[in-house]
C-alpha cells in the first residue's frame, strides 16, 4: 500500500518571503523586534530603576521604530503595487498577443490567397489552406521542404532565385508566376517581401499568391471565341460579299463596252461611276475579310506579317509608313505573335482613321529578355482622356496585352503625335537573328 506523505513544513526562507510578501505585517514585525530589542537592551544597561533622562531616551527610540515601521509599511506597499501592476500589465499583454495571433492565424487561414513563408535556406515554416491546394499536399508533406522537393527543378530554381534577390535588396516584388504544381500548370499572381527578425536581420521570405489560372483561362477562351467568330465573318464576307461584288463588276464591265460603242455618252460616263464603285467597294469588302482572317504567325514570320500589314497600309491609306525589324524572336508561340500583331493592327488603323498621319513608323525588336513593339505616327495626337482615338480599340489593345502578359503605353498629346509601346517580358532564352 503507498505510503501517503504529509504536509511538510515550510522552511525559514519561505516564512520570511511570505511574510514580506504582506506589508503591513512585515511592518508589525520589525516594530515588534525592533521594541524588543530595544527594552531589552535598556533593561540590561539601566537595571530596574530608570531615570528620567533614561525613559525620554527609550521613549524617543520607540517613537523612532514607529515611524521607521511606518515608512517599512508605506515602501513594501509600494514596491507590491509596482509588482502586481507589473503582473497584470504583463498578463494583459499576454492576452493581446494571444488575441491578435488568434486572429491573424484565423484571417491566414481563411484567406483565399495562398500565404507562405520560408526561411534563409528556402524551407516553408508556414502555409495556409490555400497554398496547400495549390501544392495538393498536406502540411506534414510541406513544411520544413524547399521547392526542390514539391516543384519541378525548373521552377524551383527560378523560386528560389527570385526569394534571394527579394532578401538581398530587401525590395518588394510582384509578379505573374507560371508554376506546374502536382495539381496542374498554375497561373500565381504573387507578391514577395523580406521577412526581418527584432534586430532587423532578413530571417526569411513572406509570400501572398493569388491563383489566377481561372481568369486567364476564361480570357484566352473568350479571345479563342472571339478569333474564330472573326474567321466566320471573315469567310463568309470573303466566299459571299466578296463572289457577288466581284460577279457585279464584271457585269458593269461589260455595261462599260457596250455602252461605249452606242450613242449616248451620259450613260455610258454613269456606267464608268457605277464600275468605279463597285471596284472600290470590293477593294473594301476584301480589306475587311483579310481583316477578319486570322494570322497565322509565330516567332519566326511576325516581322513578315507585320511587314506586309505595314505595305498595305500604305498602299490603302496612301501616306508614308515605314517598318524597321532589327530583330526578331524565333521563339515566340503563335498565341503571343498573334496578339501583338493585332495591337500593331489596331495602332496603324488608329493612326490613318482618327489621327490621320501622314507618315508612320512602326518598329519591332527583341532580345533576350524582352520583345518591343512600337508604333509611331504625326498625326493630331490625343488627350489623356483618349477621347480622339475609339475607346473600344484602346481597351482591346490593353486587353490583348494583359493576356499575354505584356505592358501597352501610350503617350500623346494634342497636335504632338501619338506612340503605341508594346513590351513583353520572356523569361525563356531567346535566338536572336538579324532581319
């Protein structure tokens, strides 16, 4: 059966700290000893008869050690008020921190944006719900790994090369990033920051990613539908507009010969006005399903199409317009050519129709890391508000460029001229080959 101990007793040290943890009977006890001290010191050194000088003197030592207990009183009382104020601010900051971090993991947690941090030597310390869906994995499987072992190599080395450069300038970065998680290729929109300790030394990497896979995919669709509804009309303008205007000059052709040789002149000048018109309507017609066409183009034939774009607008429009191709990109995919072919497309018809320039010079380069597009005209120019320009061919310009990835500038002023600045950051290496 064991053996139940009993309370043990306290020792003297205990005592003495409980005692001084009460002030007033710490106070009671010096007076207590301190009396007793001195009656019994009085009484070894006067005996039993006292005189008066003699009782004056241990009255004004027992005043003394009065006023000593109170001062001992009012000092400990203090020095406890500071303590336990002391405590309780301590307790109260306690329970803010506790209060705040339950409610910073709570908005982490709930976030639809993925929240990650990592530390110097790239390995997650933290990862919301969200950026474990994107990885497909659970924390266990997360935490404490680099992106070496959740990504691809590729991707994590261009991750971790963009976390270093983030901890060594200590400078913000945000950017498009495509990365091929176990889920599938995703589209991030994410933004990067040093994370620094209470010295200020960089600790980590603190990243905010929004999944934008969705987006991008329903814009690229929306564009795809958009493309072919174009190549429909196109055909359609083409195989019927086109066939019966072309039927329709050949039938005034021959109203032309005929009249020629009958009398009457009026009629056969009115017969040559309705040839003219049909021949301009159907060089009309043909512009606009060759409009309409989509472009079949990539890296390597863009400077062509864009060449041809250029020759043609000049001879529609009959003004100046000069194409110069320093450079151009053999890797360029046929989605991102397209789209900056129709932005080059949109500045030219801008610049005849509503700036009415009379000279234009477009230019393409590119290099290792960027793709420049520019278009620049004389014409009237614009406000800032772009009122001179049709509103719905600016905002498909900046659409066209947003899905690609890419940035559209556009600086005019009134009588100044106007310059459509496309650039597209590659992150692929690029051949470069002189045109």
């Amino acid at each position: 059966m064991a053996k139940h101990a009993g309370p043990q007793r306290p020792g003297f040290g205990a005592i003495i700290r409980e005692a001084l943890a009460e002030p007033l009977v710490a106070a009671r006890a010096y007076a207590v000893a301190a009396s007793a001290w001195l009656l019994g010191r009085s009484s070894i050194n006067w005996g039993a008869h006292w005189s008066a000088r003699e009782a004056f003197v241990l009255a004004t030592d027992l005043a003394f050690v009065v006023l000593s207990s109170a001062f001992v009183w009012g000092t400990l009382s203090w020095a406890q008020a500071r303590r336990r104020i002391a405590e309780i601010d301590a307790g109260a900051a306690r329970q803010a921190r506790a209060t705040i971090k339950g409610l910073l993991e709570q908005i982490v947690n709930l976030a639809p944006e993925a929240v990650f941090v990592k530390d110097l030597e790239g390995r997650y310390t933290l990862a919301n719900p969200a950026a474990l869906r994107i990885f497909g994995r659970t924390p266990d499987e997360v935490l404490g790994r680099d992106d070496f072992a959740l990504l691809p190599p590729a991707d994590a080395g261009r991750l971790q090369a963009i976390d270093r450069e983030v901890m060594t300038t200590g400078r913000m970065w945000s950017a498009e990033e495509r990365v091929a998680a176990p889920t599938g290729a995703r589209i991030l929109q994410t933004s990067k920051g040093a994370l620094v300790d209470a010295e200020g030394k960089v600790a980590g990497v603190f990243g905010i990613a929004h999944d934008i896979t969705d987006r991008v995919e329903l814009e690229r669709s929306v564009v795809q539908a958009s493309e072919a509804e174009q190549e429909r009309i196109g055909r359609e303008i083409h195989d019927g507009l086109c066939q019966r205007l072309t039927a329709s000059c050949f039938v005034a052709n021959r109203l032309v010969r005929g009249l020629s040789k009958a009398p009457g002149q009026d009629v056969a000048d009115l017969a040559t006005e309705l040839q003219e018109q049909l021949r301009e309507t159907l060089r009309e017609a043909r512009n606009l399903a060759h409009g309409k066409m989509p472009v079949q183009i990539d890296g390597l034939s863009l400077h062509k199409a864009l060449q041809a774009l250029v020759d043609e607008a000049q001879a529609n429009y009959g003004a100046p317009c000069h194409f110069d191709a320093e450079w151009f990109c053999t890797t360029l995919d046929q989605e991102r050519a397209t789209h900056l072919y129709r932005i080059a497309q949109e500045a030219l018809n801008n610049a005849f129709k509503h700036a009415h320039a009379k000279q234009i010079q477009a230019t393409l380069r590119a290099s290792e890391r960027e793709v420049q597009l520019r278009v620049v005209d004389d014409g009237v120019g614009m406000s800032g508000s772009g009122a001179r320009w049709g509103h719905v061919g600016l905002v498909a310009m900046r659409h066209r460029a947003d899905i690609i990835g890419a940035e559209l500038f556009i600086s005019s002023a009134p009588s100044q001229g106007t310059e459509v600045r496309c650039e597209l950051k590659l992150s692929d290496s690029l051949r470069k080959t002189s045109s």
